[in-house]
C-alpha cells in the first residue's frame, strides 16, 4: 500500500490506492450511523452558536 504519512505533514496516495480513494469519494454510499451522528452533532452546534441550553444523551 502507498500511503505516506507523518505527525506533522499530509497523507499521500498513489497509484491503485489513490484510484479507488476517489472511487470510493465518487460511488460508495455514506454510512447511515455516521450520518446520524453528523446530523446531532451540527443540532448541539446550532445551539451552541445561538447561545441555547443543549444536553448530551448517554448511550449505555
């Protein structure tokens, strides 16, 4: 695999892996958990910005 990474710099892909980064960019369907969790997080940030009480929910 060519992936070229450090603490302080950028990630780099090449050949087959870059091709399927951007195939996986342009065709795969989004996660529906992570979208979820997208979806709360900008509510709680809505909030947050108009100064409004928020409270998180414990998942156990």
């Amino acid at each position: 695999m060519a992936i070229k990474s450090s603490t302080f710099g950028r990630v780099e892909l090449s050949g087959k892996d870059a091709a399927r980064f951007v195939q996986h960019i342009n065709e795969d369907k989004p996660n529906p958990l992570a979208l979820a969790a997208l979806a709360r997080g900008r509510a709680i940030s809505e909030k947050i910005n108009k100064g409004e009480a928020f409270k998180l929910k414990r998942n156990a």
